[in-house]
C-alpha cells in the first residue's frame, strides 16, 4: 500500500494532516466543523466523480483501515453514478473488488409496480425534503423542457438512492456538494447549496466540503463553488 503522505498529496510537500489544517485555516474553519470521516467522504467523492481510479482505490483502502464501512463505500459509489455516470461507478467498483477491497456482496433493489409506486411517492418525500419551498422550481416546474427527464430523476434517484440505507441523508448532501463542486455543475450547485441547512449543514460546512475537494479535482473549481457559496447565502448564518 502506498505511504499515506502520498495517497493524499503525490508531491509530498504537505502531509494529509499539514494539508487539512492548511485548508481549514484559509476558509476559516475550526478543525471539528466536519468529522474525519466526512472529509474522507468529500474527498473521496471528488476522486470517485473524476473518474481518478488509482487514487481512489488508493484513498479507499486508507479509509477502510481507519474504519469506514465497507458499505459507506458501495454506498458512495452508487450515489456518483446520479451525476458522474454509472460507467464511472461500474468501474471504480471493479477496480475496488480486483484490489480486494470490497467483497462480492450486491446492491439491495426492489422490483416491480409497487416499488414504482413506492419510488414516486418516496422521490416527492425526499425532495420535498431537501428543497422544500424550491421543491418545484427550475427543470422542475411544469413548463420545463426537462420536466420529463426530472421525472424519471424525482423516482429513482430521490426515491431510491437517496433513501438507501449505508448514508445518511446529510451524508450524501455531502456526497452531492462535493460531487457538484468536482464536475463544476453550477446549476445544481447553486440548488444543492442552499439546500443543505435544510438536512444540517451549515453555510461552513458547506465551505468545509468544498475545501476538502480541492486538492483532488482542484483549487479552481473549489474557489468558485465557494464564490457561489457566498452569493447565495449572503446573510446565512453559519
């Protein structure tokens, strides 16, 4: 297994915890604003969108031996694959299984029109969840071009991925945001962020993930996402 010094920044100029503190002071953060496991998640998440295979199995097998789940894992995983592709996801978890990092268990499904039905209903649950008053809005609102196409997204994404069990729902808004910030997709950035406070994350934690991003998908579209942070939630409370 690689030197951990090197799983985190390949340079070797700064260790992972030189890094960390680095990032937390210049976006003002204290060290216990996310757990160590959430950054794991938000970086993780930005190597898993990226597509950045040996990094990520890298990064996994740290994180696996300082005791994140397997499940959380396959669970991450699975929730990029909403954004980044499911031949991302199919790929990242071959390359997990061929370095024996993850055992041969299957994703749980449900199948069937009861499952649709419950899909629909859970997908305007949690999206009511999330977004509350903007539940509706954008290529949501019944005279969007993509009204359609967000459909299909309300039933298996809200109403299936993001009920699995493995993350908790402020787990994959993490997930989500660092995702977003990854892929720079300002749309769903710009709804995601304001969205956060609504399943716990304050406007620094927000930053925090975004932060954590930085070193694997780059500073640039971290500092952006954190531009937008700032012009959407001007008068927010951290």
């Amino acid at each position: 297994m690689e030197d951990i010094e090197l799983v985190f920044l390949k340079s070797g100029v700064l260790s992972f915890d030189d890094l960390t503190r680095e990032i937390s002071t210049e976006v003002g953060l204290v060290s216990d604003t996310l757990t160590m496991e959430e950054r794991g998640l938000a970086a993780l998440t930005a190597l898993a969108s990226k597509g950045y295979v040996d990094d990520f199995v890298s990064l996994t097998s740290v994180l696996l031996d300082h005791g994140m789940d397997e499940d959380k894992i396959l669970e991450l995983v699975l929730h990029v694959s909403m954004y980044a592709g499911v031949p991302v996801s199919t790929m990242l978890v071959r390359a997990l299984r061929n370095a024996n990092l993850l055992s041969d268990k299957k994703f749980d499904k449900i199948d069937g029109e009861q499952a649709d039905l419950d899909r629909n209903v859970a997908g305007s649950q949690v999206k009511q969840l999330l977004h509350r008053e903007r539940a509706e809005n954008g290529y949501a609102s019944s005279s969007s071009l993509g009204l359609k196409l967000y459909s299909v997204a309300t039933k298996l994404l809200y109403g299936d991925l993001w009920m699995r069990k493995g993350l908790s729902i402020r787990e994959r808004m993490i997930c989500s945001i660092a995702s977003f910030t990854a892929l720079s997709l300002n749309s769903q950035q710009r709804k995601f962020f304001q969205s956060a406070g609504n399943v716990g994350l304050s406007t620094l934690e927000v930053v925090a993930v975004i932060g954590q991003t930085a070193p694997y998908s780059g500073f640039a579209p971290a500092l952006a996402a954190i531009a937008l942070v700032e012009e959407i939630t001007p008068n927010s409370e951290n």
